[in-house]
C-alpha cells in the first residue's frame, strides 16, 4: 500500500496501540484485557505497520523474530509453572509476594507468577500471529 | 570400509571409556546383591508413577533379574569397550555410544521392572534403541531396511504383549510381577488361553521363533559389537526372560508345554542346520544365537527341576561364549578384512591371544568337559529325560547340540589351524581393549566349569527358585554327574558333531540346494509391506481428495447427521420460541448478522463475501457486549479484524470466483448449510430452556478475588485456575503458527526452484 497518509499515520498508530496492547495486558487481572487481548492488539499493531511498510521492515523493527517471541513467550509460561514446583506446590500453582505489607490489601504492589504467565501468553499470541501474518505476505 | 578405519587411532573421545565405566560400577553395584539373593531374599523398590492407575515404577531384584542384570552391565561394559576401539574414528561414534548405552540401560530396565506396564515401556525401548543401532549405517539401504524389519516385527509383537499385560493386570487386580507370582498359576481362569496367546506373541517375536525368526539373521546388518551384545548376548534373550517371569503364572498347561516344545525344538533344528550352511562367519553366529533361543524356549515348556536350570544354565554360558565368539570374529575380521569361512585359516600363529579365547568360547559351545557348557549340556539332557515330549525334545535336543559341535569347531578352531588362505590384509593380532571381551568371557566359560558350585549357588540356583516360584534344593549342576545317561548322550553328541565337522563343506553345499527350494520368508516379508503401502496409498487417494470443499462438507454433513440422530433418538421436543423479552437493539444485532450472512452467500467477490462474514462476527461481538461479557467480546472483535486481514492477504493471491463452478455446487451446500444451522439452533435453544446451573459461577465469583486475587473472573479462570488448560491451549497456538510458517516456506521454496 503507497498512501502516504496510511504510512505516515500508521508509525503514530503503532505506537499507540502497541502501548495500548501492554496496558491491557497488565490491567487484565482486574479489568477486561488479560494477555490473550494484549496480545491481539499487540499483533494488530505490527500487522498495520506491516501493511504500512511492508512485512522485512517490521521484521527488523521487531528486532526478533516472531517465531521466536512465540518460543520464548511459551517457554516463559513453563517456567512460570514450574516455579510452583521449586515450592512444593502443585503445578501452576500461583505463588504471590507481597511488597511492602504481607496481604494484598497492606502491600505497595505484588510479584506474582502469575502475570509472568500472562506475559508469556502475550508473546505467544503476538508471535504466533505475526510469524503467521508475515509468511502470507512474504509468500509471493 | 569406513567404519573399520585406521585400528591403532587414539580414542575419539571419552564418551566410550565413560559409558564403558559407567556400566561396569553398575555391574559392580548389582554384584553386591549376589549373597543377599542367593540367601533367598529379593529387593523390591517402589517408586510411585501413575498412582491414580495403580501404576508404579517398581523394581525387583530376585535370581531371575540378577543373573540378567550381571550380564546385561558386565557383558554391556566390555562390548562399549571394544567397541570404542572397532569404531575408533568413526565420524559417528559417539551417536553408537549413545545408543548403545541408552540400550544398556532399557534393558536394565526390562529384567528390573516388576510392574507389568513398566516393563512394557523398557520393552518398547530396547526396541526402539535395537532399531537405531541395526539402522547405525544409515547410508546403506540394506541397514535401514533390515532395522526398520526388525522394528515392526518387534514392536507388534510388543502390542500384543500390552494387550496380554492388561488381561493380566485386569482379571487377576495387580500389574505387579511379584504379586502375580506369588498368587500362583493363571491355568484355568477366564482369560488364560488370550493372555497366554498375547505373552507368546510378544516373546517369540523378541526372541525370533520360526516362523518369525528372519529378522534377526539380518539385524547382523549392525556393526560387530551390536551383534555380540544386542543380537546374542541381551535383546533377543529378552523373550526367554518374559518367558521365565512368566513361568509361574502360565506354565504347566498342555498348551504352554505344547507350543513352546515344538516351536522351540524346530527353531532349534532349523537354525543349527541354516549356520552349518551359512560361510559368513557372522551370519553362523547369528543362526546359533537363533538355536539358543530355541533350545531355551523348548526347556521353559517343563516345569521340572532339571528343565528349568538346563535352561538357566545354557542361558548364562551361551551369552558368555556368544558374546566372546562374537567379539572374536570381530578382531579377525578387523585384523584381516573377511569373515569368510572359506577363506580364513592358520591365523593362531599371528593373532595367538584372539585363538586362545576363542579356543575357551568354542570348547564352550561344543560342551567339551571341564567347561560350563559341558555342565549345561549334561543338565540340558537330564532335563529333556523328563519333560512330557520326552520322545520329540531328547531327539531334536542331541540333533541340535551335535550341530552346535560342529558349527563351534567352523567357528573357534577352523580360522585359526591349518594352512592359511588368501587374506585381504596381513593378520594381526587386535589392540588390548577389544581383546579383554573374549578373554574375560572365555575364562569365566572355563572357571564356572570347574568351581559349578559357586555358579550355581550364586547364580544358576537363585534363578531355578525364581523361575519355580520357590526356593531351589540345588545339586544338579556339577562337573561330574556320575555315569548315567547324560553322560552317553553326551558322548553320542561329541561323535555325531566330529562326523558333521568332518563333513560340513559336503553338507553345506546340500543344505544351500534345499535351501534355495524352500519358501523364503524374507521376500514375503517384503511382499507383506508392498500391500500394506498399495492398501494405504489406496484409501489415502480415496479419502484424501485435497479438495478442500469436499473435506469441509463431509465435516459438516458428519456433523448435522449425528445431531440429528441424536435429537430424534432422544425424542427431544420443538424448542420454546419466546420474542417477548428483546429489545429493538437485539432486534437490530439480529438484522445486522443475517443481512452480513445473505450477502456472503449471495456474493461473487471473495472480498465482499470476507468482508460480510466480518459484520457476522463483529454483530456475535455486540450481542457479547449488551451481555455484559466485555473479555469475550475484545477477543472476539480483535479475532474478526484478524482473521479478515489474514484471508484478505491469502485472497489476494487467490483467482477470482468461477460464477459457473459455484453454481454447480450451490444447491447440495445450501442444503447442508441450512439443516447445520437450522439443527444448531434448535440444540442451543433446548439447551437455553434447561435451568442455568449457577454452580461453577458462584464458585469463581467467590473464590476468584479471596483465592487469587483477581477480580477479573475470566483472566483469573485463564491464568490461575486453569492455567494448565491455557498453557496447551497457547502450545497448540503455537505449533499451529509454526506448522503453517513452515508449509509457507516450503511453498515459497518450491516456486523459486520452479523459477530457476
């Protein structure tokens, strides 16, 4: 696509959607959004700057490839279950720690395995999608 | 040959000396168990594995397992020696020493396992591993083809035994072989005639009975010390084993006595007259492995004292001379480039350590007093004295020892006497490490025969008792047994082997003519494949049209049929239709989908059609939106946008619609469509009319904030307490986005070798 407006535009879009997509991936916990939404989003935002710029300059814009973003963002989610098991707990049980207070109400903020897991979710969906988006557009 | 390159190399790497220690501790640990088993106490560890199917990884060290495990680790630890020296240099040695070592241990695992399923598992993977190392020259399609034989030979066998391990484990409540021993015999019950079937099946495939027995000759195809440790010495003796566990449990009925005599007896036979024929000296080797095992499998059909420890006896001294004699034709054949009975002759003089211990293997084998194979022959005949088919097994048994006679002298004496033949290199004698196997063999041949009573009270007689399911009075195995008629069979056998000795070249050529007359095996082996890949071919052409349409209406016909005869069998009445309660927002959602919908089908364009089945979508994400289900309704609007910008990349490289083609097809598809649909809704409406059970929901509208701290329900079911659903659920995405990243590329990779 050569609309400059489209491609000037979509850089700002990026941005904002792809912050957009951790701000739901964060909230998520509480409020709609979670790392499956985030990552959606997340993919929406480089599939528009794909479409802006094509798929090879968003692939070194992303720096990593998405096939890997996915791998990692899996083998975090093990990781985050696993971590449970160093415990003694069952497996994927969630463990929380509590800065600042010892309960959720008295503390500052909590470091949980579970978000950890919700990241992983994030990149997985976002690599997965993107992987998928640019094999059909590099597939000519 | 590359795998025989330069003898004197230094060692490639550690990876053959370390397994080699790492078997020989284990060798020394289990060695350590000998007086506490003699005294007539196994060791049984549990370890819980699957606790909620009674499945547990125990193992059990009794007479029977121990006398398996010291040969598995001691004969296991001088073959990875050897072998670090035969293979020397080769490119791949350390796969072989993986493999070898990954075998070593399944096998372990095999004799070890005292649960059934466990030792199904270990069963599979010395299978599995005996297919790596047969197939180790992979470049050849001879290996690969005689490895690939030998796993589908096994491995169904393997089945069945799975089959027969669950009827056991089912109709008597344990899959513990200790327990099943101790409940005593299965003769009679319900299932005992199957399972003794199944058991059979898996034993006689491992342990290759005629007719099944032509894998194995040709699982020579591995290199030298695979044949010495997998094919003779172990693997293959893994169905002897199941056969001795299973002893107590199935023996002593007409059928168990039956079938093992006779398949045992004809393997026996068959195989010592195929190695008279045979001039590869390996192959020789490969058909006297096979008459052990038939001669094993024949004495487990007794039940009797004396049946019982010939077969443990001759089970302990032919892996001891297989093994040595195995490991020696390796030498030569490393030292002089041939195995050919024909050829080799005289080589005592340069290779003399190599002649001694092939010397102590093959008076072994031919039973020659004072060395444990005499024992085990004297044992063997006392043994078929009083089995129930005394009449056929006496004859067949002195039929295949005096065979064995002469086939020991082809292999131990013969290469190494008289004048010597047309060599392709000059003899030497081998490097120390590949020739501490035969020697360390060899004597352990000669001393167990002159001090039996240590071999038997500590190995021979701790496995009589286990395979008997009770304590063993002793007192058969020994040197001198007094005149009696043993003693004269025996002396018969030495006199009719020295006759065949004498005439082998004229017996062989003999045998080779019948032979080329009698049906071979392994051609239909080969002929059973070809159907098998016809038939597959066949269907896959009949099933698989590639036509995606024709794949999408089957799916979807399967779908409303079985619906349909689901809701008419169940005499489900006609849904409650009730308007009164909509609002005109739902009315106009409705309006929304159903006009996206018409247009879909009606359209010509792929890109209105995409663009109107969107509207569906995003119309399913407003109907979640007004119910307040916001999560639900994110994910699925992004979906929608995403899946339109997907197809539409995909379209775009797709011809426009052929107007004539679609109408060709339209009416049967407008059919199924309708009825898919009419029929999902009649079921979500009779689904709507049962009451809401709140159950589920109370409980994560409660427990979601207290216990994990989410007020967001949906996320916390996702991440907390479903995480493990969720975890597979983004592997499959995964896998799915990799699978079709890599069919991509493949397109991709094919269209520019098209250009070039």
């Amino acid at each position: 696509m050569n609309s400059i407006i489209f491609t000037a535009g979509a850089r700002i879009l990026v941005a904002l959607v792809f912050v957009f997509s951790l701000f739901m991936l964060l909230r998520g916990h509480h409020l709609p959004g979670g790392g499956f939404i985030g990552g959606l989003l997340g993919a929406v935002a480089f599939i528009i700057y794909s479409l802006a710029c094509g798929p090879e300059e968003t692939r070194s814009a992303l720096r990593v490839s998405p096939e890997i973003i996915a791998v990692i963002g899996l083998g975090i989610a093990l990781l985050a279950g696993l971590f449970s098991f160093f415990m003694g707990d069952p497996f994927f049980t969630g463990q929380w720690y509590w800065v600042g207070g010892d309960s959720y109400e008295t503390s500052v903020f909590s470091i949980n395995t579970v978000l950890v897991f919700d990241i992983g979710v994030y990149l997985v969906v976002l690599g997965g999608i993107l992987s998928l988006t640019f094999a059909f557009e590099e597939e000519a | 040959m590359a795998e025989h390159s330069d003898p004197n190399a230094p060692w490639k790497t550690l990876s053959g000396l370390g397994t080699s220690v790492v078997t020989a501790l284990l060798f020394l640990f289990f060695l350590q168990f000998l007086p506490t088993v003699a005294a007539g106490s196994p060791v049984r560890w549990v370890i819980p594995w699957i606790p909620s199917l009674d499945v547990n990884l125990t193992f059990w060290i009794d007479g029977l397992s121990l006398m398996f495990a010291l040969l598995i680790t001691g004969i296991g630890a001088l073959v990875m020696l050897y072998a670090a020296k035969y293979l020397a240099g080769h490119p791949q040695y350390d796969r072989f020493a993986l493999y070898l070592f990954s075998f070593m241990l399944s096998m372990l695992g095999l004799v070890l396992a005292d649960n059934l399923i466990a030792l199904f598992v270990f069963w599979e993977l010395t299978t599995f591993t005996s297919y790596l190392l047969i197939g180790f020259s992979h470049a050849d399609p001879k290996s690969r083809r005689n490895a690939l034989q030998a796993l589908l030979l096994t491995a169904t066998g393997g089945l069945a035994l799975l089959a027969g391990f669950i009827l056991i484990g089912v109709s008597q409540g344990t899959f513990e072989l200790s327990e099943l021993t101790a409940a005593g015999s299965l003769v009679g019950q319900e299932y005992y005639t199957l399972i003794l079937f199944l058991v059979l099946a898996g034993a006689f495939t491992k342990s290759a009975q005629v007719p099944l027995h032509f894998w194995l000759p040709n699982a020579m195809a591995a290199p030298t010390p695979v044949s010495a440790y997998l094919h003779s010495a172990t693997m293959v003796k893994a169905g002897v084993y199941l056969l001795a566990r299973t002893h107590p449990a199935l023996s002593g009925s007409d059928l168990w006595i039956w079938i093992l005599s006779i398949f045992g007896a004809v393997t026996a036979v068959f195989a010592s007259f195929m190695a008279l024929r045979q001039t590869d000296l390996k192959q020789t080797l490969a058909y006297t492995t096979l008459m052990a095992l038939g001669t094993l499998v024949m004495f487990l059909a007794g039940s009797t004292g004396y049946a019982i420890t010939a077969a443990m006896t001759f089970l302990l001294v032919h892996s001891l001379y297989k093994a040595g004699l195995f490991l020696t034709i390796g030498i030569i054949d490393h030292a002089t480039g041939t195995r050919d009975a024909n050829i080799l002759g005289g080589l005592k003089s340069a290779m003399p350590i190599t002649a001694m211990a092939a010397a102590a293997a093959g008076l072994a084998m031919a039973g020659i007093p004072p060395f444990l194979g005499f024992i085990a022959k004297e044992v063997a005949y006392a043994g078929a004295l009083e089995m129930q088919l005394m009449l056929f097994v006496l004859p067949m048994a002195l039929i295949a020892f005096a065979l064995m006679f002469a086939v020991a002298g082809i292999v131990a004496y013969k290469p190494f006497y008289g004048p010597q033949g047309q060599l392709p290199h000059d003899p030497h004698e081998g490097p120390w490490p590949m020739l501490l196997g035969p020697v360390v063999l060899g004597v352990l041949g000669l001393a167990f025969g002159l001090m039996p009573g240590i071999a038997a009270y500590y190995i021979i007689e701790p496995a009589v008792a286990a395979v008997m399911g009770a304590p063993d009075t002793g007192g058969r195995v020994k040197l001198w047994a007094g005149f009696n008629l043993p003693l004269l069979l025996s002396l018969i056998t030495f006199a009719l082997g020295f006759l065949i000795y004498a005439k082998h070249q004229a017996l062989r050529a003999r045998l080779s003519q019948i032979e080329a007359r009698a049906p071979d095996l392994d051609a239909r082996w080969d002929d059973l494949l070809d159907v098998f890949v016809r038939f597959a071919k066949g269907q896959t052409r009949l099933i698989q049209t590639g036509v995606l349409r024709q794949y999408m209406f089957a799916t979807f016909a399967v779908f409303a049929l079985t619906v349909l005869v689901t809701l008419i069998t169940r005499a489900a009445g006609g849904p409650a239709l009730n308007f009164a309660g909509l609002q005109f927002m739902e009315w106009g959602i409705a309006l929304l989908i159903l006009v996206g919908t018409v247009l879909v089908v009606l359209t010509s364009s792929r890109i209105t059609a995409l663009v109107a089945l969107g509207t569906v979508g995003i119309g399913v994400a407003l109907i979640f939106i007004t119910y307040s289900a916001p999560d639900v309704a994110i994910t699925q609007l992004l979906v929608e946008l995403l899946v339109v910008v997907l197809l539409a990349l995909a379209l775009l490289k797709m011809p426009h619609l052929d107007p004539s083609g679609v109408q060709k097809h339209s009416f049967p598809n407008a059919v199924l469509a309708i009825a898919v649909g009419a029929l999902t809704t009649w079921v979500l409406l009779l689904v709507v009319d049962q009451p809401f059970d709140r159950r589920l929901t109370e409980f994560f509208e409660g427990a979601s904030w207290t216990e994990a701290f989410g007020r967001n329900i949906v996320n916390v079911i996702l991440v907390d307490f479903r995480t493990l659903d969720t975890f597979g659920e983004i592997a499959v995405v995964l896998v799915a986005a990799l699978g079709a990243f890599v069919l991509l590329k493949g397109m991709r990779a094919t269209k520019e070798e098209e250009k070039k």
